[in-house]
C-alpha cells in the first residue's frame, strides 16, 4: 500500500525557519551526499538569512509528522547587474532514501519551478545562489536527475585545494609597485566604491551583504598601487561570519580557510597585480596558522595551479529555460 505524502510551502523570509524544517535540511542533504560535502545547522542557519531582494520558498515533502524531502528555490529582482537573465536558482533538493524513485523529487522540483515561474524568473540554475550550497551539481551523477527534467548542461566550475603549511611565495611575481594590506575600520566606504566601479554584478552585492551580517571589514585585503585601491580579496578564517563549512574543507587538514573572490582593476590586468594580491591573502592566511585552503568555483586551473592549488571537487552547473507547460505538474 503506498504511503500518502503531503507537500507543503514556507516562505523562510517571514521569519527564522522551524527547527525542525533546519533539522531536516541538515539531515536529508548529509544522508544524500558523501561526509566530505556535510553541511551543519549553522551553515542552513547562515544560509538563510535575509538577503537584499531576495525571496525564498522551501517546499516539504512529508509523511505523518516526517519531513521526506526538502527543496529550496531562491528568486532576486531589482538587481539587474547581479542577475542579468532573471533566472532563479533552485538551491537544493534532497530526498530521504527510502523514498527516491517514487516521484517525490520530480514534484518537489515541479513545485520550486513553479514557484520561480510566478515570482518572474525566466530560467532556473541548479546551485549558484547568493548564498550558495554549491554553485552546481555536485560532479557525483547527480546531475543526471536534473537532466532528465529538461536541464542542460551550461558549465563545469572547479574547488580547487591547497595545503599552506609549506607556502612559499612564487619566485616570478611581478615587481609592479603595490602593497597588499589587511582593510581597517573607516575602509569599508572606500572597498564598497572599488566594487561598484569594477565588480558592480554579484561580487558588490556579496561584500554589501558580508558587511550588513556583520563581517569584519578586515577580513579583506585590499591591493594600493600608486593611484589609490586597486584591488580586493576576501578571506575566510575558522571565525569568519561566513562559516568556513560552507567551502567543504573536509578532507584537508586543518585549521581551515579560503580565498576569493579576487579582482583588480580592469585596465590594471595584466601587470601581475592579481599575482601580488593573491600572494599577500595566502600568506596572510599562513601567517594565522591555516593549513587546508580552499579556492572556490573557479574555472582559472592554471592561474592558481601556479600558487600550489590543485583540483579539488568538481560541479556541473545546469539551467533550464521556464514556460508554464514545461512547468505544470503531471504527476
């Protein structure tokens, strides 16, 4: 006799989820993914706090009072720059074992699409959010399910690892003169500035969103050459705001961080700068004791091969364009 499942729809933004919807999260992903993509409940706390123009749904799939399968779909207008295209992102899916192969994902999906659909998203991106679980399909066969609902294939980005023990500076940095500092108090006018000259899409809207939960200002390096700021990075140490988890350092040894995103000034590129202000955040992070060092969803292999960082986990990231009748329900 089949079990009777009831789906039901929470809008996170009204209010801190139930601990047991933050529970569930936690439990249905880690039985679905490997120990070494594990997430915590203050990596789903952290994950869902507000963001600036962005609405969230989170669908449940439950038997009885047991939460079955979880979804969460994450839509932002009003920021042209940092969502060009106007897709949302469906930023996890997960099914408890016992009850995959039965239809559950494929309706949880359904529903988050036809979420995204009427909160007026044209296209909807597996992973890759503004407060990201992944920026992809984990590269694990996973995103095999997602193609059989209509996704394709639009890239592959890369985590790539490092263990800062032993780092050393490269020997063939560029002698442009600039020096790479720690940011103060007082700076965070200034950094904001940079970022919406330079980066003004997603790297802008993720340091306003880093300073507003409260991130430490210093937490970022910024590159001066002779002309005034030129450059940025951002980095993770064990106490940051944004919890180190949430970059999978599982398998390397700790204490654990992580670089980027980094940038310089678009008619500085070229001149080694980036060298030089990636440099200055790995040996500050070496400096603070952090061993295993993570680079995040980035396609640049060589560039950071070159500082010692090697491939390290691989996601497929997917999307699909929405029209109502690729999106209706035919379960």
């Amino acid at each position: 006799m089949s079990v009777p499942i009831e789906f039901h729809e929470i809008d996170p933004c009204e209010g801190a989820p139930l601990a047991a919807v933050e529970a569930a999260i936690v439990d249905l992903w880690n039985e679905a993914l490997a120990p070494d993509m594990a997430i915590s409940n203050a990596f789903v706390r952290y994950n869902l706090r507000p963001s600036a123009g962005v609405r969230r749904r989170i669908f449940l799939a439950c038997v009885d009072d047991a939460i079955i399968g979880v979804v969460l779909a994450s839509a932002l207008h009003g920021e042209p720059a940092v969502n060009p295209h106007g897709e949302g992102w469906i930023e996890l899916l997960a099914v408890a074992s016992a009850f995959q192969r039965k239809g559950v994902g494929r309706r949880l999906l359904n529903l988050a699409e036809q979420w995204l659909l009427a909160a007026g998203c044209r296209a909807a991106q597996i992973g890759g959010g503004l407060r990201p679980f992944a920026p992809g399909a984990p590269d694990t066969g996973v995103a095999s399910f997602f193609q059989r609902h209509g996704y394709a294939v639009i890239d592959a980005v890369w985590d790539m690892a490092a263990n800062l023990a032993t780092y050393r500076s490269p020997g063939d940095l560029s002698q442009t003169p600039c020096a790479a500092r720690p940011a103060v108090p007082g700076q965070e006018q200034m950094l904001l500035d940079f970022l919406r000259r330079e980066f003004p899409g997603r790297w802008r809207y993720e340091a306003e969103m880093f300073l507003a939960d409260g991130g430490r200002i210093s937490d970022y390096m910024l590159l001066w050459t002779e002309r005034g700021l030129d450059g940025c990075c951002l980095l993770t140490f064990p106490d940051s705001v944004r919890p180190i988890e949430r970059f999978y350092p599982y398998r390397l040894p700790k204490p654990w961080g992580q670089i980027g995103s980094i940038g310089v000034s678009a008619d500085r590129r070229g001149q080694g700068l980036g060298s030089a202000l990636l440099d200055a955040g790995l040996r500050r992070l070496h400096d603070n004791g952090v061993n295993g060092c993570v680079i995040d969803w980035t396609t640049l292999l060589d560039f950071y091969g070159k500082f010692g960082f090697e491939r390290y986990r691989a996601y497929v990231i997917l999307g699909k364009a929405l029209e109502p009748e690729r999106c209706t329900d035919r379960s």
